[in-house]
C-alpha cells in the first residue's frame, strides 16, 4: 500500500528492487494505489536526461478494441485490431487519409491485436517517424503510412455541456422509449451552446432509461447520436425509423460524440424484447 505523498516515490518490492514509480492513490477504496510500471519509466530516461520532458509520436485517434459485438453488427471481415473511432481534424491521421471505422491490423507488419497494443507502439515512436499501417476499410485490405507529430500537451477539461434543462420524462412507447433513449433535434441555439463543431450533425439524447441496454453499453445523457450501424441519425424521425427496426437479439453500434470531452466514440448495445 502507498500513502498521500508518495506520488512520484519509488515502489519496493520485498527484495528492495524498485519496480515502478508511484502514481496515485484510489479515492474510493482502501489501499490500492497506481505506479507507472519501471520499464515505462526507464525507456524515458534518456529522453529527460537530454531534453529534460518526453517527446511521445502521436497520429491523433481515438481507437477501441474489436470484439465479438462489434464485428458482428458492423459486418467487419476481421476479429481483431484497433478500431478507429475518432481522427483530429488537422493530425498526421487526418493528412494521411485514415477514416472512422477503419481497423488497424498491422504496424509495419507487425500485428496489432488490440487498441492498447498500437497506442503503446506510437507513443514509443519518436516524432517525425513513419509508421505503415495495414489496414481493412469496408471488407478490403489497404496500406497507409502515417508521419507521426509529437503529442501535443493535454488541453484543459472542457466545462460542463450537459443539458442544464431536467431531464426529459420518456414518451410512452410501450411503456418504454426505443433502445431505452429519449432524443431531440438539434436546434441552431443547443448547437451553440454545446459548442458543436459544424461537422456535427445528429440528434441529442435527453434521456437514458435506467437499466435499459443503452445505460448498460454506457451511453449518456448530454451526448450527441451521429449513427446507428453506420446509417446517419440527423433528425428524431431518422433515429425513429433504425431504432423501430431493430429486433431483439440484435446488436447494434452506435458512434457517439460527447461534446464534453470534444470525442466521437462507438458504443454497442444489445436489443431487448420490448
């Protein structure tokens, strides 16, 4: 166990090895801590005894795993790789042509088995470096080489963008609103206040049922539908039409843009009977 205090101390082992770098401590459990493993902290060494800070490579994607539920309701040809959720508008990703949905499988003929993988591999790469990616797009291989940037500083948490409104009470659908969710259209005024990018264009969702599969795949309140299984959602009568379709057994996708944290993610969801 660590103490308030130790971040940035040493962590021992019984044989008086160090073996990481104390991080931090849980908030919500009784002694557990967190340390950067020493491997980490030892491949940076050289970096900070010449320039004193870490220069890390950096592409500009949000990436998640490929698993069962989501090769299954994107149709996707592969069951493995880091799927590309997200692309910084303007980043090495952007410029070379990588595009949503897109799975990594491969880093200079390397495989790529999972989102982390690939993350620990850029981040090791210095600045200025190529790195050539396989890649599926829609069912069909593709090469791609991507001129990695230094990653740039961590911005500020954006302020709160939830709804200030109460939540909206659901409509009666059978009792219960389709997938569990309760949308709106996005007026010019939401749209300011959210700050949403132009590029943007969806339904935001006021309302996520408790115990419904949208609350248990982690959607939230305050988020912006942009898709259902890669079809556009830009108005409710569009989010009506998909979600009424769906059967249950179904899985579906969902890509998600949460203004708060400036982030397209994709999420999956199971139907359930109604």
């Amino acid at each position: 166990a660590i103490n308030f205090g130790n971040s940035g101390g040493p962590l021992i082992n019984s044989r008086g090895e160090v073996i990481g770098i104390n991080a931090a401590i849980s908030s919500r459990a009784s002694s557990i801590g967190f340390a950067v493993p020493i491997n980490g902290a030892a491949s940076v060494l050289p970096q900070l005894r010449a320039r004193g800070r870490v220069s890390r490579g950096y592409m500009g994607v949000g990436l998640r795993d490929v698993d069962q539920d989501l090769e299954r309701s994107l149709k996707l040809s592969v069951d493995h790789g880091a799927l590309v959720q997200d692309i910084t508008a303007g980043s090495p990703a952007d410029r070379a042509g990588l595009r949503p949905y897109d799975v990594i499988t491969s880093l200079d003929d390397r495989p790529i088995s999972n989102d982390d993988q690939l993350i620990r591999e850029i981040s090791a790469r210095a600045p200025g470096s190529a790195a050539r990616l396989h890649l599926v797009r829609d069912g069909r291989d593709q090469m791609l080489t991507v001129k990695l940037a230094e990653r740039p500083a961590r911005e500020r948490d954006k302020p709160d963008t939830s709804p200030s409104s109460p939540p909206e009470r659901a409509k009666s659908d059978a009792d219960s609103p389709p997938l569990g969710l309760v949308v709106r259209d996005i007026d010019r005024q939401t749209s300011e206040r959210l700050e949403l990018p132009r590029q943007i264009h969806g339904v935001l969702i006021t309302r996520v049922e408790p115990m419904s599969s949208s609350f248990d795949g982690g959607i939230e309140r305050g988020t912006v539908l942009l898709e259902i299984n890669r079809q556009p959602v830009e108005s409710v009568a569009d989010y009506r039409r998909v979600a009424r379709a769906a059967r249950p057994g179904d899985i579906l996708t969902l890509y998600i843009y949460a203004p708060d944290l400036d982030q397209r993610q994709l999420k999956t969801i199971r139907v359930e009977d109604r």
